[in-house]
C-alpha cells in the first residue's frame, strides 16, 4: 500500500525520516519496502508491502504510525487531534429513538454500530481533506463522503453514510435490517452498476429494499446528496471470509471490501465512530447524537499469552536479557506483566497476527534486528544423509546417457493430452497432466533437426497415468529419442539397433539383466517392440525413441559388484555362420546355440548378420576359458561338433 | 619418422549434456549432503491436506489466495502442489524424531499467465532441520554457507527481512548480496542499485506443522525454508526468460 509521507508525519510530533530513509528502515524490520513516488501538494508515497497477517492492522495510517513508531523507537499519537476525545456530543436526542437495528446472523455480522447526525450541511471539503485525500489519489466529492473516505484510511474500518431520509420507514423511527439477499435480488451500487445478489450475501436493508452491500459497496439512492440534512452514520464489523466471497463472485473489489476481507478487528469500530462523529460535527456543521446504536459494544476478551526468556532466546539464537525482550514488547504496544522467567504479555486488541509465543518472539527477532542475528552452523545431531536409489538411478542413467552424446530437455507437466484433468486449466492446451514423456520428447528432436544433424534427447520425469475416486497414480519415465531427418524402411533395423545399444550401455551400468526384447507393433504408440526385465514389461521402445517405467526399473537394479578371479590360462575361440530363412531371428538361433555351450564360455555374441537371395546368415562368436587348465583345440572342436549338429537338426545349412 | 601434424583438430567425440536445472539441482544436493541433509522426494499431485492444512494453512485463510491452485478433476481434494513445502510433513512422519535434515526439489505448480518471469510451472528446493535447539541464527549460518558455495563467492552476504507464510514463525524473507554489481552499482540491473537480491522464503517450523507431523513441539524446532531453482538459475547464468528452460533447444541446454 502506498502511504502519504505528509499523512504519517501528523501521528509524530519528532520529524520523521526522509520517505527514503524510512521505507528503508521499516522494509528491513517489518514490510517490503517496494519504493517512493511524489505525489500532488509535494507529498511523497511509500510503497510498503503490507504482509497478509498484517493487514488487519496496516492498511491504515493508525496501525502504520504504530508500526513506524516501534520500528524507530519514538512516540506516536494514535489519534491526530486530541480533540477528538474531547469532543461533546448531543444529549438531546437518542439515536435509538429514530432506528432499530436488526441482525441476521451474529456470526457473520459480528458488529454494527449507528448514530444519528442531524443538521448536516453538505458541502465542499477544507482545503486540507481535499490535498491529502488527493496525495494518494483519492477524488474529493463533498464533505460527508470526503469524511467517511478519511475514516476508513485513518483507522482501517470502513464507514458508510445513510441519507436518513432516503430510508424506508416513516419520518422518526426507522428499522435497519443486515440480512441475506435474496436469490436474484438486484441492487445498484452508488457508481449506478447494477449486481445481482444470491443468498449468500448480505446487505443493509431497510423495511423495503437493500440499501448497501454489506462491506462492499454502497447503493445508490440511500447515499448522501445535496439535499441531505440528517445522516446515519454506519460502521460495521463482518465476517471476512463472507465478504471475500461476496467480493469475488460479484468481481466487486473496492477499498472497503479489501479491508474486511483482512479481518477488521472489532475495536477499530470505536476508533472510527469517534472521528467520523467528530468531523461531522467539524466539517458539516451537524449535531451528532451521543448515543451509538450498537448490536456488540461489549467486545470479546482475548488471552494473554506466556512467553519466557529462554525460549525467545533459543528460537531466536540470541542472549537477550528479560529486561530487553520486554522493551521490545512495549514498542509494539504490549504490556507485560513481569514474572521470573516467563511474563504473561497482553497483546494490542488490534493486533490479530499475535496469537502465540512464536508471533511475540518474531516482533522481539525484528526490532532487535535481524542484521544484529550472527550466522551460526548448528552443531547438534548429525545423522549420515542416504542417497535413495531413485536419485543414484537417475543421476547414473543421465550421466551416461550425456557421454553419449545426448542433451536432457524438460517439458511441460501441463499439455492437451493425458488421464488426469485438471477442474481449473490455464488455457484448453494445458488441461491435462501428461502420461508419457516421448511423443514430446520426438516433437522436441524434430524441432532440433534444424541446427543439429542428429539430436539426441531423453528426459526423465512424472508422468500421470491414471486417477481413481481417491487418488492419482503418478510414476517416473525415462525417455530417449535419437533424432532423425527421415528413416527409410531399409534403415530401420539400423536405427532400432542404435537405440538399443544406448539401451543396453545403461541397462549393464545399471546391472539390470535378464533382458529380453519382443516384437511389439503399435501403430498408435508407433512402437516396435517391448522391453522385459526378468519376464516383466519395464518400457516400449520404437525405431529411434523408447520409454522406460522408472519405477519398475529401479526393482531390477544390482549395482552390487560380485568380484571372480580373472582365469590365467589362454582363451580359445570359435566362429559359426550359418544360412537360415529369412523370417528367422538371431535370439532364436541363439538360443539353439547357448543350450550346446559349455559353462567354460565367456563370450557368445553375433558378430555379422547379412541377407543374399531370400536367405539370411548369421555369424556368431564364442570365446572359451577355463579356470584350471589350457583348454585344447580338440576340447574346442568337440564343442562345436555339438553346435553343428543341434544347427543341422534345425535343418540350417552351416557356412 | 612419419611426419604428424600436431595441430590438427582432434576427432570430434560427440558429448551431450545434463539440463541445467537437473545440474543445479544436483549442485544443491551436493552442498548440502555436505551439510548433513537428505535430499528427499514428494509426489507433484498432492492431497489438500499435505499441500495446505498439515503446513498451517486452514482452509479459508487468505494465505490460500497467495498461490493460486490447480485442482485434478474426479479425486475430491487433490492439487498440483504448489510448493515442494508438502515433503515436510512426510519426512516428519517418516524419520519419525530428530534430527531431521532434509531437503526436497522438485516440480511446483502455479495456476498463472505465462510471461518472461513466471511459468504456470516451476521447481523449488525445500529445506527442513528440526532438533533440540535448531534456531534462527543456524538457518543464517547454513543459508549463508550454502549461498558462499552456490554463488562460488566468499564475499556473499545474508539479509533477513521480516516475511509472512503460514507454515513458519518468525517468517522470514532473505535477501543475498548482489552477484552482478555487490551493491557497487547505483543503475544495476538486477538488483535496481539496492545491492540486495531477494531469493528465498524461511523461517522457524510452526508449531502446528510439527505437531501434525507427531513432532512434539514443545521439545523440538526447527528451519525451514525454500527457493525457486529456475530463479536461482536466472540470477547465477543471467538467464533472462524462465519459457527457456522447457523449450529443449539444444543450443541452450548445451552452454551449461
């Protein structure tokens, strides 16, 4: 909120700072400081950033001058004039002889208060209401309201004035009613924007019709022109989260909702209805009755709280005395009632934010201030932090996977595709949470086609695949894709292996084995084939992408290292092609072979595949080492003798 | 001998490289693993209760106004969190007692417009220590220390301003000496010539948040805090527009 530098220097008798000054010193020990701006008549605005838990308090100039005051540790004057309490007031009429008034629900309508003023004279404001309202940009429009206008930036309560005669209900005695609106009961505000009310809201009504929407706006008709002679001045306390609502549904944002909206505290009503009363019998010339219609005017008590010297001191990390800590109180306007160790301390009655000893020990931590708070490393507990296995998978995946050349992206959470909606999206292309990585992971690499000639991506992230009445099923993917310009039919089988050679390399950095590939064609998904751990399904991989269920990899992890002497005698080695039809794959005639080798293998792979007339060859390698002996080349042969023969049994033809 | 020419350039062996918000990330685990802390994990869809009410923020508070919400269609109460801050309660819950040192990156969500400084989506690095003693002047030390090592400057220097958020008391915001100019200059452009950046939310564990985590307050506190990691990345490298990190265009990711 932007405060008039003139405005707060009328609660001070010592000069205050430079507006620079002090929005520096009161932004390092209470709020923000968001800046200064001139303002018209030579005045300059402080921007401070009013915290939420203090602006029940600080969107006035009371509670600011108060706020100021402890900050520089000076005297304050709450009211401007002391002539304000002095003020004598009209004993010859009653207020309650001419309006009743009646409350819904006491709940919700926790205060209200009226008074009658007669012999009202509207007319233009004093040149020093008209200059400081304009200094923070408010419109003069005529004494009354320029006064109500006052009331509610001084104090924090806002304040209304019914023109007496315009309500409903006969010269002298009038019922004033704050009830809910009905369903489609419509009301004009006093700016002639017409709303529609529901049953939730609340209004000022008299015996005929809403009035006023309750702490939000006035309506027209009941407002004070210039024909108004006898005023009811209205102030009234309600439930915030009411009026929030209220607020919000009609899209109705003023001054006086923003404050209720805040909590007002009950006693700011007192503090209002003294100075409203007080400058309409100063500016307007009327007689304000001393009697104040009050449906609350006994107000709640609120506990004391306990707060001892040792706890504020362990909290805060500092060692301050008893005698400072209740210095520090005071500036804020507690009052302490000493004991020992621990003081029971009254808190202002506006003050809402203080509620506990935690609220007390954070005034005392900021006036004493938190630049005189030295940097300690705590000494206390240190227990070995554990590295979870999702962060060591992830962090191994990604480290290999950028040796080898590929970039990691994030995307988005939010996009147009998913199972689980959102009630509230941004826009229609962010309605849904994403349940896979990888289509765009691809859209992202294809983008990257036009500076980068093969561009590698993967992200692993939280993908959201499924929602129950309860709850939602959300899991880590990991997805990789290595980019291609256009992959013809012939270089598919080429770029698949690409892919699942990159698979591979982190599958054995992981220690996951037993990995199996199936054929798996889904022409949606555009995959190719699936991915199994142990007989269980951990991922699709297409021709050139592949995404991978981290949650079910990490359960096949064994990053365990098991040591075994390495052999000293000589490896010996053998090489089988063989020609086999053309719809027969390596893993079947691998199998064939492994079940022939004996437990001295140590290699068996695949080292050439080539296609001629229909046909297709496969050359594979074994490499053979023994633990206790050279191993002969008779040995060797004998082996492959059974390797042929279960070969020819198949009835493929040996090379 | 056959003649090599030296200064031909190598044969190029193709690297990639890690997003530099995942390396940050990292660069925060490994200081404060230092620091004795455990990095921990939470899920981006929260229930309403771990997101607001187990973090002191009742519902109706205006405190809920502060971050606007998206709610999941179909489960009654669930969110996307919109603060890393849910991982306290289950890390409570969890280790059971103090001490407690943990801290939780991840992805938070923000039901607001897209622009150069703001993301509907994001990630943040929750911070948690409670014990015996644990106070105020220990989050300045340990913020201080790990500013020191992020920022890679001796110098760095801490500020705590007084804050507000529900799920601390005291609240604190806290400000870091200017990484461009140090305060030395009057037109500087990311600190606007105040010297001081403001870079993350703290404060000391509320009452109510240790309690509906079964710690007994009365015989433990404890800090808490967290910061915006793409803010943190935006300050540290000058990134200037937050839409960069999830585009995927390799010539960004690759500068890092």
């Amino acid at each position: 909120m932007n405060f008039s530098h003139t405005w707060l220097q009328f609660h001070f008798n010592d000069k205050l700072p430079t507006p620079e000054k002090l929005g520096e010193v009161v932004g390092l020990h209470a709020f923000e400081w968001e800046g200064t701006e001139e303002a018209p008549h030579g005045d300059i605005l402080i921007d401070w950033d009013v915290l939420p838990n203090r602006s029940s308090d600080c969107l006035s100039y009371q509670g600011m001058a108060r706020e100021v005051a402890a900050v520089l540790d000076i005297p304050y004057k709450k009211w401007v004039k002391q002539e304000i309490l002095d003020t004598v007031f009209d004993s010859s009429y009653k207020t309650s002889d001419f309006v009743t008034v009646q409350v819904a629900d006491k709940d919700l309508v926790k205060r209200a208060s009226k008074r009658l003023a007669t012999g009202v004279q509207v007319g233009p404001s004093p040149q020093w209401l008209v200059e400081l309202l304009e200094s923070i940009g408010q419109k003069s429009i005529n004494n009354v309201v320029d006064i109500t206008n006052y009331v509610m930036w001084e104090t924090g309560q806002p304040v209304h004035a019914f023109d007496f005669d315009t309500i409903a209900g006969g010269d002298d005695k009038k019922t004033i009613t704050i009830r809910f609106a009905k369903d489609g009961e419509k009301i004009t505000d006093l700016t002639g924007l017409e709303h529609e009310l529901d049953s939730s809201m609340l209004v000022i009504a008299d015996s005929e019709k809403a009035l006023d929407i309750a702490g939000v706006k006035g309506g027209l008709g009941s407002g004070v022109s210039d024909k108004t002679t006898r005023v009811l001045l209205s102030a009234c306390n309600f439930d915030f989260q009411n009026i929030r609502n209220t607020s919000r549904k009609l899209k109705l944002h003023t001054d006086a909702s923003k404050r209720f909206e805040n909590e007002v505290p009950l006693n700011k009503i007192d503090d209002a209805m003294v100075q409203f009363s007080y400058l309409m019998q100063e500016l307007t010339g009327a007689k304000v009755s001393e009697e104040i219609v009050d449906t609350a005017p006994e107000l709640p008590t609120r506990d004391t709280i306990a707060l001892s010297v040792a706890t504020t001191n362990s909290i805060l990390g500092l060692q301050l005395t008893k005698e400072e800590i209740i210095s520090l109180l005071k500036r804020v306007g507690c009052e302490v009632l000493d004991g020992e160790e621990s003081f029971a301390v009254t808190v202002p009655y506006d003050r809402l934010d203080l509620g506990f000893a935690g609220d007390l020990i954070e005034e005392v931590g900021r006036l004493y201030g938190y630049e005189n708070l030295q940097a300690e490393m705590p000494v206390e507990g240190f227990v070995l932090p554990e590295i979870s296995s999702l962060q060591q998978v992830t962090r191994t995946i990604s480290d290999i996977l950028v040796t080898l050349g590929f970039y990691e992206t994030k995307a988005r959470t939010l996009g147009s595709e998913g199972v689980v909606e959102l009630t509230n999206p941004l826009n229609a292309n962010a309605g849904f949470l994403r349940s896979h990585l990888g289509g765009e992971l691809v859209k992202k690499a294809e983008r990257n086609l036009a500076h980068t000639d093969e561009p590698r991506l993967f992200e692993i992230g939280k993908v959201f695949s499924g929602v129950s009445d309860t709850s939602v099923t959300e899991v880590w993917h990991w997805a990789g894709v290595i980019g291609k310009r256009k992959i013809k039919d012939k270089q598919k089988q080429e770029v698949f292996l690409q892919t699942k050679g990159v698979l591979e390399t982190v599958f054995a950095a992981l220690g996951v084995k037993n990995i199996t590939w199936e054929e798996h064609i889904d022409e949606e998904a555009g995959s190719i084939a699936t991915v199994l751990v142990d007989g269980t399904n951990v991922g699709l991989v297409g021709v050139n992408w592949w995404e991978i269920n981290v949650d079910i990899l990490i359960g096949f992890i064994s990053p365990k290292v098991v040591y075994k002497k390495t052999s000293k005698y000589p490896k010996i080695d053998r090489d089988v092609a063989v020609f086999v039809p053309s719809e027969v794959t390596v893993a079947c005639v691998q199998d064939l072979i492994q079940n022939e080798l004996p437990q001295e293998t140590v290699n068996f792979e695949l080292f050439d595949v080539f296609e001629k007339e229909g046909k297709k060859s496969f050359a594979f390698r074994m490499v053979f080492q023994s633990d206790v002996e050279t191993l002969s080349d008779v040995w060797a042969n004998n082996v492959m003798d059974g390797v042929y023969k279960k070969l020819e049994q198949e009835g493929y033809e040996i090379r | 001998m056959t003649f090599i020419d030296v200064t031909r350039p190598g044969t190029k062996q193709e690297k990639g490289n890690l997003h530099i918000i995942s390396k940050t990330i990292r660069e925060i685990e490994d200081i404060f693993v230092r620091l004795g802390f455990e990095a921990q994990e939470g899920p981006e869809v929260e229930d309403e209760w771990h997101n607001f009410d187990a973090l002191n923020v009742p519902e109706n508070h205006p405190a809920r106004d502060m971050q606007d919400t998206f709610w999941i269609k179909g489960p009654e109460k669930m969110v996307l969190r919109t603060h890393t801050s849910g991982v306290q309660n289950r890390s409570m819950i969890q280790k059971g007692k103090p001490p407690i040192r943990i801290i939780a990156p991840g992805r938070v969500f923000r039901n607001e417009a897209l622009d150069a400084t703001h993301e509907a989506q994001f990630h943040q690095c929750e911070g948690l220590m409670v014990g015996d003693d644990i106070s105020l002047a220990n989050l300045k030390g340990v913020l201080l220390e790990f500013f020191k090592v992020f920022f890679d400057n001796n110098k760095t220097q801490i500020r705590f301003r007084p804050g507000y958020f529900p799920f601390v008391e005291p609240g604190i915001e806290v400000d870091i000496t200017c990484m461009k100019c140090a305060g030395a200059d009057k037109t500087c452009n990311v600190c606007k010539g105040s010297g001081w950046i403001e870079i993350l939310g703290a404060g000391m564990v509320h009452p109510h948040v240790l309690d509906s985590a079964e710690i007994d307050s009365k015989q433990y506190q404890g800090f808490a805090f967290g910061m915006g990691i793409e803010r943190l990345v935006m300050l540290k490298y000058g990134v200037d527009d937050i839409r960069d990190f999830y585009d995927g265009d390799i010539p960004f990711i690759k500068q890092f």
